[in-house]
C-alpha cells in the first residue's frame, strides 16, 4: 500500500497538485526498490515485458538496474535476495499503458499469467471509472497492475 501511495504522491506533486499547509511543496517520489534473486532475469523482465527504459546506476557493480517510470522517479531493480518471498496484491506496482488489451498480447506471447483484481484467470477488470486494469507478478512475485488510466 506505501508503494501505491508513494507513487500517486509523486504524480500529484509533479502536476503541482499537494501542498502543505504553508503552501509549500510537500515530498516527491525519488524511486521504489525491488530487491530480486536474478538481476538479469527481473532487467530483462521489467524492459522488454513492462517496456520501462533503463537509465544509468551510479554503481556500476552487477548488482543494479534502474528505471525511468516518470518525471524524477526511478525503479531500481537490485540483486542479493536468496529467495522469492510471497507478496499480497494489495502492495504492487501500477503502469498505465495506451491499450490493456494489447498489453495483454504481449502476456500471453511471453507466456506470463494474468488476471483481474477478483483473481479471475486471463481478464480484466472494469473499474467503475471506466478504467481496465489487470494484474500479474514479476519473476520475484511481485505484483504488477497494468491500467488504461488517462489521469
């Protein structure tokens, strides 16, 4: 849920939208980190199945990927975990992409399951708002939302 939140935060504060009290800039997301078993297996994942442009890491050790996923906000993608851990749904990271639906082909090209919010195998969700969502995970069982969200 901090994720969600951090991320949404970011967004609003770079549309100008959260202020503090004193009319001041509140904090901005700076990046989310995700500690994976195969740096490799999660770059390439995260590239070529989400689409995310990679960007340069300052460490340049093997063990760091970072990506752009907006204004000033990175996903760093780092290596040493000894084994995927479980993570509940409601704690995942969200994209909007142009089509779900063709962002749905490019799943079921790669062979990676998906499903609607509700858990129902290879659909989507309808939000009330209109918008299509689906969920999946990452090679460390992280969930991932895609949404057709225009806002």
């Amino acid at each position: 849920m901090k994720i969600i939140f951090c991320f949404v935060a970011a967004v609003l504060v770079s549309a100008g939208m959260i202020f503090g009290q004193a009319g001041k800039p509140k904090p901005s997301l700076n990046h989310i980190a995700v500690y994976v078993v195969n740096l490799q297996t999660s770059t390439v994942f995260y590239r070529d199945i989400v689409g995310l442009d990679t960007i340069p890491e300052p460490f340049h050790d093997g063990h760091h990927t970072w990506f752009s996923v907006g204004p000033k906000s990175h996903l760093h993608v780092i290596s040493g975990a000894t084994q995927q851990t479980a993570h509940d749904k409601n704690a995942h990271l969200c994209f909007t992409v142009p089509s779900v639906i063709d962002f749905i082909d490019i799943l079921k090209k790669n062979n990676i399951p998906f499903e609607s919010w509700a858990g129902e195998k290879n659909t989507y969700t309808n939000r009330v708002d209109g918008v299509k969502q689906i969920y999946f995970k990452d090679p460390d069982g992280y969930w991932i939302e895609i949404n057709d969200a225009r806002e």
